[in-house]
C-alpha cells in the first residue's frame, strides 16, 4: 500500500468500498530480469535498493535471503548470491505488455506498481460467471505470456485484495475475502502490512503490533496525532478501504513491429522492410510532441534468436537515422537464421521543443552534426569516431575511440584504477612504447629494486635516433637530467602469473626543457609520453 499520504486526499468521504481484484507477480525484479534474458530465476538472484534486498529468487530465499536484509547480511546467508541493482525503468518496461494484455480482457486496470495492479471486479465477474472465474482469466492471461507465478485476491477495496493476494501461495494462488469480512481477514496482520516504516515503527512503540489493534483505536485519537492521515490509516486497518480503483490511461502506442514472412537473409531487404515503420514511428512521437534519444531495436530469428541492443543519437533520430541502426545492428550482431521480426522502441525520449532548430540554424555545430550523420550512415556504425578519454592504467589504454553518436565509456573512467596517473597527462601519448636508456653518473643503466628504490639517481636519458638505411636507429648523444620524480609502482593481476604486471613510473625533464614519462619494467626503460 505504497503512497499512503499521496492517497489520502483522494479519498470520497462517506463512500465503501468496492469490490476489487488484485493480480499480484511475486518477486517481478527478478522476474523482469529474466523476460529480458539478463538472469534465469533458477540462479539466486536479489535485487538490491538503497543497500537492502528489495525483491529475491526462491534460490535466493532457500538460502536464507529475505527482503529488507543488508547486502553484507543477505551475501554471508548466500555466498553464491548474484547481486543486482534496482532498475525501476527496466521494471516498469517489461511490465507494461502485461498490463496491456489484461486491459484486453477486463478494461480499467489501475498500476499501483510493477507487477502489482488492481480493477474492480464486478465488470469481470458478470462476463466469466463470478468473482473467482474473472481471477483465473487474468492469471491465465498473463501465463500465455510466460509468467506462470501469478497470484490474485479478490476482497472489499485494493488494499485488502492487495493483502489477500499476498497471503497466496504456489499452491492455492487465489485468495478471496468475502463481502464484509475484510476487517476479519486483516485482524491479524502485522501493522507493517501498511508498507509504512515511519508509522510501524510508531505504532510498535506504542504498543500496536496488528492492524486489528490499530482498528480498535477511536478514530479521534489518530486524527489527533496523525491528522487526516490517521483517518485513512484507521479506515485501511477496519476494512474500510474506500480508495477507488484508479484506472490507467494508456500511454500511446509508440513502439512498432514488423514481421517478415517468409524471414529476410539480406540486410538490406530488412532495412527496407523497416522504412514505413520507422516513419510513423518518428511521426507517432511527433504527434505528442516527442522525440526519441535512445533507441532500443530487437530483432528476432526465424530459429528464436533474439537481438536487442540501446542505440544513441547526439540529437535526435529521424526515420533515416532509425533505418541505419537496424541496419548496423544486423552487422554487428547479426542473428543465425533469417531475420522474423524487427521491433523498434523509444528507450528515452525528449521533448521536441528542446530539438527545434533556431531560426538562423544552429552554427558550425549543427552543421558538423550534419556532416557526420552523412558520413556515418555511408560507412556504418564505426565509421566515423571521436576520441575519447576512458579508463585504464596505461595511457594507450585510455584512449578510447566511440563511435559518433555513442556515450563515452564514463563509468570505466570513474573506477578507481589504483595505480593510475593523475592530472595533467601528457600530451602526446605513443602508441607503442619508445626504447630509452637511463643511466647513472658512471654510465651504468640505473634500476628499480625488489623494495622499490632506485640503485643509483638518473644522470642522462639517451633516446632513440632516427632510423637509417636498413632500418636500425641511429645513436644519440644521451641528455642530461635536470630533474626528476619518482618512482610510482603500477601492479596489476598479482593474481595471475601468466598476466602479472610490475613496472614503475617516473617523470623526468632534460636539458632541452622536455619533459618525459617514463617506465622502467623488469630493469628495462621505455618512454609512455612526453609533456609538450
């Protein structure tokens, strides 16, 4: 009964309740998981919010994992446990053909959150003969679609079917409360039933364990201490729930779905098969006055392979842009078998008001954009990158170049990367390491001991010469430090002897006023970047 205070101003004074079914997917985090081929339910799963278990697999909960327990707590009682973290957007997304398939059958089915919704009974009941035919059609609905965990209760009011519906089990997952009997069902239940921590927590320390305790109560009292609040609390626990059933408006239909019969081979047939689809997808988010950000294309094999990936625009997709990524897609992860179907969505979108172009255009920016998106959609996905910075210890490593339109990897960046340099980089980094000789006063290569000490202070830094006619480098004169810092150590995979790394950094700056990075591995140099 999340959002007690939000509903309590909706309340219609002097009104009962009403008749109400409740569906009810137990544990849908993790059922939404698996729809979309992240987990298997038979893995122990938990879904974490705020560092506590909000939702977890039966695995999970054999092992001793319950909802509300502490990530360290829930990790101790299962070691195995695989960890997730809340995704409300993911919830809500595999969700909603759910709902959409119970409004086919009973219309004016409220949302009260994902995997949980209400309607009112009485439509349903007249038309499958009765309260109890109109809960097995719903559940039965949604076990055409794969879910076959679903539970149903049917009582005076949502909040009392909500808890008939969660006092099912496998075994029996349909409850229903008679006409008038909704106090006597929700007498022995724990005051937490309110999902309100704040007021359990008050009523604890006042004495009050159960809603039957909290019904018995006069209703002054707890207006006087919780103002309307505690009328609507008082109402909730007496099985007096006049709260109606808030039916859902649907939300356009903004995705589409073409289906190739026979199944296409070639790519271009594909994209071409999209092009209508595309277009009133675009003109569908027009006509809201939307515009779509981030793309999600699914493609599906003949054989059932599935292909879905998120694609992202600088702006925003037209048609033209939403054609090539299904076209990309299938060259980057093409499926096994012929392609059956394409199914093309809008993962984030924005208002168009936003996209709207100035009325002198948009300067050199908009016209780079332009330039670009041209190049990119004749050369594919990678054809045209920018460069950016990512993460990593070495700096070859952290150039990283994205393809035009794609969000820099920000959270490689952000890890920790102990061993790492900070602040200014160098600003030439070369792209294989560059040999150098780093020698002391008596002319002898200077090194780093097992303690991380260097055997002698560095005198003169010798570079490579330029190559001559058959390939080799040419000496050079060596180059006096002027100063130098150091050593840093950078170790990486100490686990992992095949793949173990040990080496030591130094910044150095010679008498021609150049400054270097260098690395010296296993007592060889070698020169990472120079400061210009």
């Amino acid at each position: 009964m999340a959002g007690v205070t939000a509903r309590a101003a909706t309340v219609a004074p002097g009104t009962g309740p009403v008749r109400s079914l409740v569906v009810w997917v137990p544990d849908w985090p993790v059922v939404a998981l698996a729809r979309e081929g992240a987990a298997e339910v038979g893995q122990p799963i938990a879904v974490f919010a705020k560092g506590m278990v909000a939702a977890c697999s039966p695995a999970a909960r054999a092992d001793g994992v319950r909802r509300g327990q502490r990530r360290r707590d829930a990790q101790a009682r299962c070691p195995q446990l695989v960890v997730v973290d809340a995704d409300e957007t993911r919830d809500h997304r595999t969700f909603a053909p759910l709902i959409a398939k119970l409004e086919e059958i009973a219309p004016g089915v409220q949302l009260r959150e994902p995997g949980l919704c209400a309607l009112r009974v009485r439509g349903p009941a007249r038309f499958y003969g009765g309260e109890a035919g109109a809960a097995t059609a719903l559940t039965g609905a949604l076990a055409e679609l794969g879910v076959h965990d679903v539970r149903a209760g049917v009582a005076d009011g949502p909040f009392t079917a909500e808890q008939a519906a969660r006092s099912t089990g496998p075994d029996a997952p349909l409850r229903m409360v008679p006409p008038g009997g909704a106090a006597a069902f929700l007498s022995p239940l724990p005051v937490t039933a309110l999902e309100d921590e704040a007021i359990a927590s008050l009523f604890a320390r006042l004495g009050i364990h159960t809603l039957g305790q909290l019904a018995a109560l006069p209703t002054e009292r707890l207006v006087e201490r919780l103002g309307p609040r505690g009328a609507r609390l008082h109402a909730l626990a007496s099985g007096r729930d006049s709260q109606p059933v808030q039916p859902r408006k649907p939300p356009p239909e903004l995705h589409r779905e073409v289906t190739f019969e026979p199944p296409l081979e070639i790519a271009d047939q594909v994209a071409f098969g999209v092009r209508v689809a595309a277009e009133e997808f675009i003109a569908a988010l027009g006509a809201v006055d939307l515009v779509c950000t981030e793309l999600r294309v699914a493609l599906t094999g003949d054989r059932g392979e599935h292909s879905e990936r998120v694609w992202l625009h600088p702006g925003a997709f037209d048609a033209a842009a939403v054609v090539d990524r299904v076209r990309w897609q299938l060259a980057e992860r093409g499926l096994r078998s012929p392609v059956a179907a394409v199914r093309i969505e809008p993962e984030t979108v924005d208002e168009a008001s936003h996209h709207v172009k100035g009325l002198f255009g948009s300067g050199p920016e908009e016209r780079v954009h332009s330039a670009l998106s041209r190049v990119q959609a004749m050369l594919g996905h990678r054809g045209v990158v920018t460069p950016q910075v990512g993460g990593g210890r070495w700096l070859n490593e952290r150039q990283v170049l994205v393809p035009w339109g794609d969000r820099a990897a920000v959270a490689e960046r952000a890890r920790p990367w102990p061993g790492s340099l900070p602040d200014p980089l160098p600003a030439t980094v070369f792209p294989e390491p560059v040999p150098v000789a780093v020698t002391d006063a008596d002319g002898d290569m200077v090194a780093v001991d097992g303690r991380g000490e260097l055997t002698a202070d560095p005198v003169a830094l010798t570079l490579p010469g330029a190559p001559d006619a058959s390939g080799s480098p040419r000496p050079r004169h060596p180059r006096r430090i002027e100063t130098w810092a150091g050593p840093w150590p950078v170790m990486e995979r100490g686990w992992d002897a095949a793949r173990a790394r040990r080496a030591h950094r130094f910044q150095v700056v010679d008498d021609a006023q150049t400054a270097w990075l260098l690395v010296c591995e296993e007592g060889v140099w070698h020169a990472e970047g120079r400061y210009d």
